[in-house]
C-alpha cells in the first residue's frame, strides 16, 4: 500500500487554433503525444463503449444514449426513463464479448424507487441501423435506500467467465457497506440473465445479498480487469482516503470503519487506518483526486506502459498513471482538455480516449504522427 506524493504535472498542452475540433500536444513521459478531439458537443458524458464496427456509444447523464462515428452522432431512442438526480442518471455502458452475435448491451442507471432512487443494471439489444435499443430489461436493482442524490457507483465489468461486476456506492448512507443485508456499498456479481451464481462468496449465508462480492466499499466510480484477469476497482473517499484496491472475492474494504481520510467536517472516520480483517489499499491519494474511470492498458501502441492503472480526476483535472509491484503514481497527464475527466478507455487500435466533462468531448491520444 502506497500514499500519493505531491510532484509538478508531468504533461503540458500547445494547442493548435483554426478548426471546430481541438488538436493539440500532449507531452509526456514517453515523448510528445497527439490530441484528438473525436465528439464533441456533450452533455455530462459518463460512459462510452466501442462497437466492434466502428464507432462509439456515449451515455449521457441525464438520460440520452448517443451513437457517434466519423464526426455524426445521433440518439438512440428505447432507453428507459432515469432519475437524474444528483450523481444520478445514466451511468455505465458495456459491450460484452459476444456482441457481435448477440447485440446485447449492458448499462447502468439510477432507478426510481418510491421516494428515492437506487443503482440499477439494465440489457437490451441494438438494432442493426444503431438507432433503436429493444427488449430492455432490467436485471438487477439495489435493495431501496436512501432519497439522498449521492454515491451511486457505478461501473460495469464483464469478467472471464461472462458474469458481470458492477459497482455500486453506499449512497451516503455510510452503515450500509457493510450491513450484507443490502447492496449498498459493495461490488456485486451477477450473471447476464440477473441470476446469482452459485460460488458467489455470500450464497446461503443468512441474511446476505447473494449478489455480494465484496463490500466496505465508499462510491467506486471505477474498475476493470488486468491481463490475468485480476479485478481493481477505484472508490472515492471523504476529504482524502480515495483509494485503488485489488478486489478479492467475500472481501471487506473497511468503509466506514477505516479510512485514510477524514470527514469533511475534519472529524476522524470510523476507528483509524487499519483494522484486522479488512483489506489495505494498494494505493490511496491525499487529498483526494475525486476519481472516476480507471483502465488497465494493454501496450498495443505503448509497451511501457503495459499493465499501467489509468485514473481520471474529477477535481485536479488530470489522468494518473500508476505503475509498479508496489503501486505508485508515476505521472500526472494534464492538459487545458482534460478537465473533469468521468471515464477512460483503451481503443481497439491502441489508442486512449477520456471523457471529459469540462469540455462536453470525448477526446483521443494516439502516436504524434
């Protein structure tokens, strides 16, 4: 476990002016990078996939589902209605492996639940001409909490053997990540049809969700898959304490018994740092960074970097990179663009693309040419 150092940004921007689109410099620890800006025009975009075909869905949070190739971009009607309130709307989207075949796409969103609200995880299918989501069902929703419009999670994994993990956050009722009687605070498992699998960690335990696979979780906004199928998720903390943790199976991540970071008041959280029997973070930041997507990179076009965790912040405005056996941030890529990044992911040409909030874009890095 590791604890963030304050160091100068290792990355500066020249931008090139005369064109809608922005294109610009990045330079990095790697030598000068190109800055793309691939769609624009976005309203608080949280999650993007990319079609096997070519071009990318993007979710926006208040509810719209857009499809975008080669500088056109259109809504896709079918999606059902969200509760934009607060963190809340739609969040997530996931290809699975199989989509090609199937058409099927996965998402997240905040559900109205009586009173309040709560994470929820939905499928349909994409028709052929990209314009229509059909036979959306909702396969998965938290027990009902809170009305409070905060912590929601959430990101969607699809794990090796085609199950799926998805995030959820505490929703500001801090007890629950870790009361096994709700979901609230946890990464559960699920299979592609809302069933449970068998081996999950909590199945015939009494009184537990048997969608739980591991809890004492804050508000994890981001997670994803090493190359040994090894899970990481990333969660925010209070005022410090935002954490990077290996997700082991039945495992308890101590919110909010223990906590690297303090209350917003300044009080003292829970019992201290460490308690026997709940996990330590493979990384914390202090002060906190408010993180968002994360991705693990493969090395296509960059082999130094594979196997490198890539963090968004939501409140310094730039990405992390954190390399090594015993985690730790190497560089800070920042740049007038990457304000309020919500989500990062790896092309399938190798390339990087974030989302960036303070921009309405979705913005790639590639090669200089």
């Amino acid at each position: 476990m590791s604890k963030v150092s304050p160091f100068g940004t290792l990355a500066a921007l020249a931008i090139c002016t005369g064109s809608a689109a922005f294109s610009g410099t990045l330079t990095t620890t790697l030598g000068a990078m190109q800055l793309d800006t691939m769609v624009e025009g976005l309203d608080v975009p949280w999650g993007f996939a990319f079609l096997p075909e070519g071009g990318v869905l993007i979710t926006e949070r208040e509810g719209a589902l857009l499809f975008s190739k080669g500088g056109q971009t259109h809504q896709v009607s079918g999606m059902p209605k969200v509760e934009a309130d607060g963190q809340g709307g739609l969040l997530d989207i996931m290809l699975p492996r199989d989509f090609s075949a199937t058409r099927e796409v996965f998402f997240t969103f905040s559900k109205r639940q009586g009173s309040g609200s709560g994470t929820a995880l939905a499928k349909g299918r994409l028709s052929k001409d990209l314009r229509q989501i059909n036979d959306v069902d909702v396969i998965f929703e938290a027990t009902p909490s809170t009305s409070g419009g905060r912590h929601f999670g959430s990101r969607i994994v699809e794990a090796p053997d085609g199950s799926l993990f998805v995030t959820l956050g505490e929703r500001g009722d801090r007890p629950s990540a870790q009361d096994l009687g709700r979901e609230q605070g946890s990464i559960i498992r699920i299979n592609r049809d809302g069933s449970i699998p068998g081996d999950n960690p909590f199945v015939g335990t009494s009184g537990a969700q048997p969608a739980i696979w591991s809890f004492g979780h804050r508000n994890p906004q981001g997670m994803a898959l090493d190359a040994s199928g090894q899970l990481w998720a990333v969660e925010h903390g209070a005022r410090g304490g935002d954490e990077v943790n290996k997700i082991t199976k039945g495992a308890n991540y101590g919110w909010p018994v223990i906590s690297y970071g303090r209350h917003y008041s300044g009080r003292k959280i829970g019992e201290g740092t460490q308690k026997a029997g709940m996990e330590q973070p493979d990384w914390y930041w202090d002060p906190s960074i408010a993180p968002s997507g994360m991705m693990i990179y493969s090395g296509k076009l960059w082999p130094e970097w594979r196997g490198d965790i890539f963090v968004g912040s939501l409140k310094f405005d730039y990405i992390s990179r954190l390399s090594g056996r015993n985690l730790t941030e190497v560089e800070q890529l920042q740049s007038d663009e990457t304000g309020r990044i919500r989500d990062l992911r790896e092309a399938p040409d190798g390339s990087i693309w974030f989302a960036s909030e303070q921009e309405g874009a979705l913005i790639r890095i590639s090669p200089k040419p």
